[in-house]
C-alpha cells in the first residue's frame, strides 16, 4: 500500500477533470473578480437546489446534479440548460431521505472515455449511456451491503466503480456505513465495513492511486470520534492514516482527499482549527489554513482543486462578508516552507449570485473558476456560475 508522500501515479478521480490542494496563513482582501450566473435553478425548469459540483468536457460543456427534483443535467457552452435524467422515486434502493434534505448529499457524476455518465442517487448506482438512458447498475438493501449513498462514485480503467455508503450494516438507517466496489456486471463487494474506532459515516468519495489503493476520509469515529483519513486496497487490507483530534488539527471532514503529483495528501475539515469554522490540511497533520468564519469563510463542505501553478481552489459553505459562503484561493509561499496566503475571490450575497455553496470548483485552462450554489439566484433554488479568469488572480 502507497506511502504518504510517495509518489503514487495518477488518480482516477481525474476522470472529474481536476485534481487539488490547498494551503495558507495569512488573510488577504478579498479580490475584484467578475461572476457571471451561468443557470438559475428552479422555475419553469427541472432540478433545484444542487449540492453537488460539476463535471467539465473537452467541448466546455458542464454536467452536474441537483437535490430537489432530482436531476442530472447538461448545460452547454452555449449556455443551453438540458435534463438528462430524473432521478429519484420509490424504487431507487433503501434510503432513509427520499428528498435528501436530512443531509444535503454531494454526490454528483463522472464520465468515461465515451461520454457515458456514472453517479449514485442516494439508494442506486447509476449509468447513463447516450443518448441519456438509465440504467441502474446497483440497488442497495440497507443491510451489510450499505445505505445511505452520501457520494459518487470512481471508476478505473477496466470499468470497476468505487464508493462510500453512510450507513447499512446490522443496524437499518444507522449504520456506520463501508467501502464497496462494483464489477462491470454490477456486482457488489464490500471492501470494508466501518467500526467506531476506524470511522463512521464516510460522506465523502474516494481517490485512487496507480496501484489501485483507494483513499478516503470519515466524518466521525477514530480516535476522537472526530473523523479521520483513511487507506484500504482492492483486497479489503484497511489502514488509517490519521485520526482528527477536534483541536488545531480540524475535526468531522465531508469532503475526500486530494493527492498531488509527490504523493501527499490534502483536505478540509468543517470543524476544529484555530477559529473553529474548519481547516485546509497536508497529511500527516500540517495545517494550512484554519478559517475564522468571518470575512475569510469558514466550515467548508468542498475540497480543493489545484491550478497548474501549485495554487489550490475551495468553498466555505459560511462566512463571507454576508455569511453565505466565499470561493477562495489559497496562494503558494514564494519561499519554501513560508505562509500560504488565503484570497477570498467571491463573497455570496445571498441575491441574485447565489448563496451557500456546499460544492467545490472547477477550472478551465483560461483560469475559469465554475461551480454551485445550493440557495440563491433568481428563484433562490441555487444558481450555476462562473468566476471569470479568477484563477489568475494573485
């Protein structure tokens, strides 16, 4: 199993485009950046309320899911708003939230080779094959096999899927959930199944390394019942790679983990920090940022992405000048081993340019940042926008 810090290969949650980090000490101001709403949710069109963030293709166009008359859709180029899929209904697997407001579920899709899309709708695992037909690869029982679906999944090179289920075990609706894998026949197998003392409630997806080791993060069990990182392989062999204490360190993680091109590890947390509205980390455990839940931002939902220059990109779901979240930069040191400065690229009013963000980002290669908002815009159902060239901003 791959080391922290070895060099590992390539992931395949490179099939989301992007892959990040993060960092910083020290506050700037927040900076001039133009946000133009791409799409506003609701009204006379299907889907609202997305949590989840998006895909992005070759041709620029932008896939993504929404919570609330549940949907998978395709915005284009152009600007074009198509529903792909609806999803959701009595039939889509054991799930405890049919209208997923309990806990507001990332779980977005990813794309092959073909153009084909994979993604999870809270009971099911799912495909759709151009032109857009559903097939339902996996249903979930609620028992040993997982509920509770709080994530996408992955897919490697020869069409296996990877993911997480919050819940399932003996205990219907509350378990403490597992790791599984789907063969091409959609067959199931449980890679791991949590204990309170090794995590519980993984809400987050998975990276995977050359070798194939899968790497994820808990929202709480460990050692503090706070939440930790995670290593398994493909044969069931688990390890965990660090335990959050709820101090310093951060505390109860939604999102996954990041990997860089040297093999180290990166995160946020919601908690814990100095301030107490979430940290950025680098495993094994350096903090890089602790928000304050001002001006800054602070409890992050998102992880992080990562620009060709080694700055890193994420969302707080609070804080901001109006305490609807911010999107945020976080700026390499110009000497090694130096402060990470923390640049605040969008304050979210609450208005017309959308309002907490639980989804992260994606970057074009003109320096394009794009995302979600789960409230706001025009029929406060949440909004599609664009940060134009804001990850040239330094």
């Amino acid at each position: 199993m791959a080391k922290i810090g070895q060099r590992c290969g390539k992931s395949v949650f490179s099939l989301i485009w992007l892959v990040c980090a993060l960092g910083a000490m020290g506050l700037a101001p927040a900076q001039t950046v133009p946000e133009i709403v791409l799409h506003n949710f609701g009204g006379p069109t299907a889907g609202a309320f997305p949590t989840a963030g998006l895909i992005r293709d070759s041709a620029g166009n932008l896939y993504g899911t929404t919570s609330n008359e549940p949907v998978v859709y395709k915005l284009s180029a152009a600007g074009k708003y198509t529903v792909l899929c609806s999803l959701g209904g009595p039939d889509r697997g054991y799930h405890t939230s049919p209208d997923y407001f309990t806990f507001p579920s990332v779980f977005g899709v990813i794309a092959d080779s073909a153009g084909n899309l994979f993604g999870t709708d809270g009971g099911v695992v799912y495909e759709l094959v151009a032109p857009n037909q559903e097939t339902v690869l996996y249903t979930f029982t609620g028992g040993a096999d997982g509920s509770e679906v709080e994530s996408g999944v992955i897919r490697d090179s020869s069409g296996y899927l990877y993911g997480t289920a919050s819940g399932g075990l003996i205990f219907i609706g509350n378990g403490l959930g597992v790791v599984y894998m789907l063969n091409p026949a959609g067959q199931q197998t449980v890679l791991w199944t949590f204990l309170q003392s090794e995590g519980a409630e993984p809400l987050s997806g998975l990276i995977q390394d050359a070798e194939g080791n899968l790497y994820g993060t808990a929202n709480q069990g460990g050692a503090a019942n706070l939440g930790d990182a995670y290593e398994i392989d493909t044969g069931g062999n688990f390890s965990i790679l660090y335990s959050f204490m709820g101090g310093t360190d951060g505390a109860n993680p939604y999102s996954g983990l990041i990997m860089n091109h040297e093999g180290y590890f990166f995160g946020t947390t919601w908690g814990g920090g100095t301030g107490n509205a979430g940290t950025v980390y680098k495993l094994n455990v350096e903090v890089l940022y602790s928000f304050t839940g001002g001006a800054d931002g602070g409890n992050p939902y998102a992880g992080l992405v990562q620009d060709s220059a080694g700055n890193f990109y994420g969302t707080t779901y609070g804080g901001g000048t109006a305490g609807q979240g911010v999107v945020y930069a976080l700026i390499q040191p110009t000497t090694r081993g130096g402060p990470w400065t923390e640049k605040v690229l969008h304050s979210f009013t609450g208005g017309a340019d959308g309002g907490y963000p639980y989804a992260g980002v994606v970057l074009d290669s003109e320096g394009n940042i794009y995302g979600t908002t789960y409230s706001g815009g025009k029929y406060d159902s949440g909004v599609v926008y664009m940060l134009q060239g804001a990850a040239a901003v330094k």
